[in-house]
C-alpha cells in the first residue's frame, strides 16, 4: 500500500511579505512599537485640538494590515473566521458591557465625576454636542457617536491586538502569556486617551486614574481573549469591545452628559 502524499501547509504570510513578515515575537513586537508611538502621538495632539479624525485612520490601518500581509490560511490562523461557539460571541457581549459597567462605578466611587473620571474626560472630546442635552436630543447624539465607536475600534483593535499580535507572540510564548502581552500593550497605549492629560493649555498626569484606568482596560481585554477563545473567532473580542464601547456611551450620555 503506497504512503500517503503530505501536501505542505498552506503559507501563512503572502510571498511578497514573507522576508520581511513572520508571525513571530519579534513580527509582534516591532508591530507594537511602531503602531504605539504612531497613535500616542496623534492621540495627543488630538486632545489638544480637539479633532480626532485622523485618529481613525489607525483603526483603518488595522482591518488592513492582516489583508495586506496574511494570506487566507493566516487570516484564519489569527481568527479571521466565523465563531465555531455563538454563545462565546454573546458570552463576550456580556462580559463586554460588564466590564465598563465595573470601570465606570469603580472609577465614580473613587475619583467622583470631576477630572479623575476616565470616562467623564473622554466625554469632553466629544464635539457639536449642544450646550445642554435634551430628552429630545439625547437619544439622536447617543446614537451618533455610538455607532461609529461600536464599529471602527473594535474591529480595527481586535483584528490586531488579540487577532494579529496576539498570534505573533503566541507563536513563541503561548496563548496565555501572549494575552498578557497584548492586553497590557492595549491598556498602555490608551493612557494617551486618559492619564496623561491635557486641561486649561497644559499637560497632566494623574497617577491614581490613570493607574486604575490602566488596570481596569488590562482586565476588560482579558476578557475580550476570553470571548475570542470561546468563540473560536476574533468576532467574540469585536463584540465585546463592540458592548464595551456602547456600555461607555451609555455611562456618557445618561450620567455624565447633562
């Protein structure tokens, strides 16, 4: 009986790309490092004038990059695929939404809604918001700045953070560590949405809401890991985040924004 034929894997990473791009810990750091300084940088200048827009071409970035460089297989291979657990989809809803939920109170019991408040100082970069909110109104400008929060950054962040990089350190340090590592690089980047602030012309840090705002996003990106391995799928974490950001909107919106 004759052997049977092993036909070689499919390649992960596209022939143009291969010399240059591998999905290993030294892919995923440099992915870090240079996607880190490029959105710190324009984060900060943002909060000075007010403007974020640019900012969202580092989540388009993002949704690209795998496209660019990964072929099928390795878009697969990093979770680029339909859940093969639906329930770990809406597992990552719930834990999603809770998460903000703990963020928000715990960071209110702490620090009152004054500048302390992550979520009160990410308020104030929302722009044309009318002086004062109406019943009438408040419902349209929820829904305005929700829908695009529930779309660009939980795919753009999630398609690279536990999808792309998360795969790249898990090559080298397995799952567990790589999770780690992507959620505290998450966590660090956005102390340029909060942390590190800009109030009346001038710079800040403030060390206690930062720290928690910090911790409390290393915590809510665990989770989000959670829902992709439950999920069998990068779509778990987007949902989550997705619920995370409509969570945080609704905090804005109903008890910060009056």
């Amino acid at each position: 009986m004759p052997a049977p034929v092993l036909r070689p894997a499919a390649p992960l990473v596209k022939a143009f790309a291969a010399p240059w791009f591998r999905l290993d810990w030294r892919t995923g750091a440099w992915l870090l490092v240079a996607f880190s300084l490029l959105r710190f940088a324009l984060v900060m200048h943002a909060n000075v004038t007010r403007s974020y827009q640019v900012v969202a071409l580092i989540f388009v970035a993002m949704v690209l990059l795998p496209f660019l460089v990964l072929t099928r297989a390795g878009r697969q291979q990093i979770g680029l695929r339909w859940p093969a657990r639906w329930r770990g989809v809406l597992l990552g809803a719930v834990l999603g939404a809770l998460s903000c939920a703990v963020l928000f109170y715990l960071t209110t019991l702490c620090f009152g809604l004054g500048e302390g408040n992550s979520l009160a100082y990410i308020a104030q970069s929302y722009s044309n918001l009318p002086p004062v909110l109406t019943e009438q109104n408040r419902l349209m400008y929820f829904l305005i700045f929700t829908g695009p929060s529930m779309i660009f950054s939980p795919i753009g962040e999630e398609l690279f953070y536990r999808g792309l990089v998360h795969e790249c350190f898990a090559s080298s340090i397995g799952d567990g560590k790589a999770s780690l590592a992507d959620s505290a690089a998450f966590a660090l980047v956005h102390l340029a949405h909060f942390g590190l602030v800009y109030v009346a012309g001038g710079w800040q840090l403030l060390p206690g809401p930062a720290l928690l705002w910090a911790v409390s996003l290393f915590g809510a990106c665990l989770l989000f890991s959670v829902a992709c391995r439950q999920s069998s799928s990068v779509l778990g974490a987007v949902v989550a985040h997705a619920a995370f950001n409509l969570a945080m909107n609704y905090f804005i919106f109903c008890h910060i924004l009056r």
